[in-house]
C-alpha cells in the first residue's frame, strides 16, 4: 500500500499525458539540483562517485551504476531516493513538484535543451578496457611493446612508439591508431589468425574516434577532496569524536623513581604501577633474554651448547 505521501505522485505520474512538452535537463531539472543536490554531488565533490551537473553525468551515475535510466522512470535510482526522502541527506527534501519534473523529464527521454541529441560520450575506461585491452594488448601490453608502444594509458598513447604519438586529440583522422585500424593494418591480419583476435568492429572504431575528437578525455576519477566542515553528512556531535580530532602528544608522565626510565613509554607504565605501589621488576639477565629469543622466534629453549657458546662469546665482548 503506497504512503500518503506517495499517494499525489502516482497520481500525477497516472495523468501525464503525451502531449506535454517534456522537460529539458538544462532548464528544468538542473535548477532543481542545484538548489539541492551539488553541495554533494558536483564534479567536484562527488560523494558516491556521482555528479548530477550535466545530463552525462546523471546518466553516468555513480558507484551504484546510473542514477537515471532515460524513458524509465521505474528504473531510476534516482528517483526513487528522492521520492523516499533519502536525497538530499541532511537538507530539506525535494517539493512534489520537482520531484515530478524530474520523473516527467526521464519519462520523457531525460533531453538537453538541444534539439538535437548530443553526441554519445565515450569514457577513457571503455576505451581501454573493452576495445583496445581486447584487440590490442597482446602485442602492446604488459609482456610485450612491439614497436616500442604500450597502449595501456592515454599516457602512452601520446607518447607513442617508434613511429611517434599514435593519437592526436580532437583530430581522429590525423590519429596514426585511427588510419591503422581503419587500413585493417592492426591488428595485423597474420596475428588475427594466430591468437584468434578479430579486428575491431565499425562500432569500436567509431566509439574510439569518438573519444579521440572529443580531445581523449581522461576520466575524472580522482577521490573527492575531503571536507569535513561542509559534509552535511558529519555532525558536530561526530567531530568530538577521537577519529577527526588532530592527534595531541601528551606530556610524559612524572614518576617518583627516575632512575627506571629509559624511554617515554617506560614512564608512562611507571607512573601506573606507582599508582598502585608497584615498579617495573627487576631487568632480565642474558640468559633469560636468550631463552625468550629462542621460544620466541622456533618455540624451543636453547641447548646446553648453545648456551655455553652465547656465554663465551658474551665474556669475549665484556673483556674487549
């Protein structure tokens, strides 16, 4: 049985109707996020790593995959911890209304304010990991760089090999990797055979040129910069806490019998037996210090003639 706060949701969700024009990303879901949700989930602060700045990220999502799936609102995460009061954490919770825009707007496709649909997004990871990690690797990874090139970092792809850089950001047709693999020179078809490696598909290619004139973006994946006065997440109650407190070296503990301290620690225990009208016992000799070695690194006491070699070795040094 649905909550009563759900109750106008579905309602409104049951009465859209087609003919209204679906919302736009850029104005009307984004001020809503603004207002909302970038004081955690920016490009620059993305807790969980999701931002909700562009339609790309949103898409995107984060480390619980894609915050919106585009004409399934059913299916969208994000809408369903909005309207459960989860998002925004710590702030006032999103209006009905915005809430329904935000469900019209994936309804309806989740569409920028272009006309047009932008251009697909390539990220850097598919690029390595599903296209050239799967046809290219063998020969340009990890055991091997024929050529002198590696292509297992954008690094490396702008450094290249033997023959120079092998891409050229935003000039895919200029790219040397482009003009191979669309020459069907690479992987070579000799190599195809031998390690059962077919070519990159029309749709590889396509998605590699894409990056490239995009400017072969690197993925944003750096951690988030950690700001523990502005998390809505911590409370001052939390910052009492020892963990978010700057470590603090005590003072050493004053004892009654200096004599005994060697170090700090050693004056820390004594002023605790003191306390109880105890001292340390008395220092071990070096026969009861090399049965403890022994017990301790093989579990068995020393033999005799262990013992009387340790003796002798130590009357040598006392003597120098």
């Amino acid at each position: 049985m649905p909550s009563v706060r759900l109750l106008p949701l579905l309602l409104l969700g049951t009465l859209a109707t087609g003919a209204d024009s679906p919302p736009r990303f850029e104005s009307n879901v984004l001020p809503v996020f603004k207002a909302k949700c970038l004081t955690c989930h920016s490009s620059s602060v993305r807790q969980g790593g999701l931002s909700l700045e562009t339609r790309e990220d949103v898409l995107r999502g984060g480390k619980s995959g894609a915050a919106a799936v585009a004409g399934k609102p059913s299916d969208s995460l994000l809408l369903a911890m909005v309207i459960s009061g989860k998002m925004p954490m710590g702030g006032s919770r999103i209006s009905d209304a915005d809430i329904e825009t935000i469900r019209h707007w994936i309804e309806g496709g989740a569409l920028q304010d272009s006309a047009a649909e932008p251009p697909k997004v390539v990220y850097e990871r598919e690029i390595f990991r599903s296209i050239l990690g799967a046809k290219c690797f063998v020969c340009h990874g990890r055991r091997e760089q024929k050529g002198g090139l590696d292509l297992r970092t954008r690094a490396n792809l702008l450094k290249g090999g033997k023959s120079g850089p092998v891409i050229v950001p935003g000039k895919p047709d200029e790219s040397l990797l482009v003009r191979k693999i669309a020459g069907q020179e690479m992987p070579p078809p000799k190599l195809q055979e031998q390690y059962s490696v077919r070519g990159l598909t029309q749709d590889e290619l396509d998605k590699l040129k894409a990056w490239i004139a995009a400017g072969a973006p690197p993925d944003n994946d750096q951690p988030a910069p950690v700001r523990i006065g502005a998390d809505p997440m911590i409370s001052k109650k939390d910052l009492e806490h020892w963990a978010f407190r700057s470590p603090i070296r005590p003072a050493i503990s004053p004892v009654r019998d200096a004599s005994k301290v060697r170090n700090p620690i050693d004056a820390f225990l004594l002023a605790k037996l003191e306390e109880k009208g105890l001292t340390f016992s008395e220092p071990a000799d070096r026969l009861v210090l090399m049965r403890r070695a022994f017990i301790d690194l093989i579990g068995l006491p020393p033999t005799p003639e262990e013992i009387d070699g340790y003796h002798s070795l130590t009357r040598y040094r006392d003597k120098r």
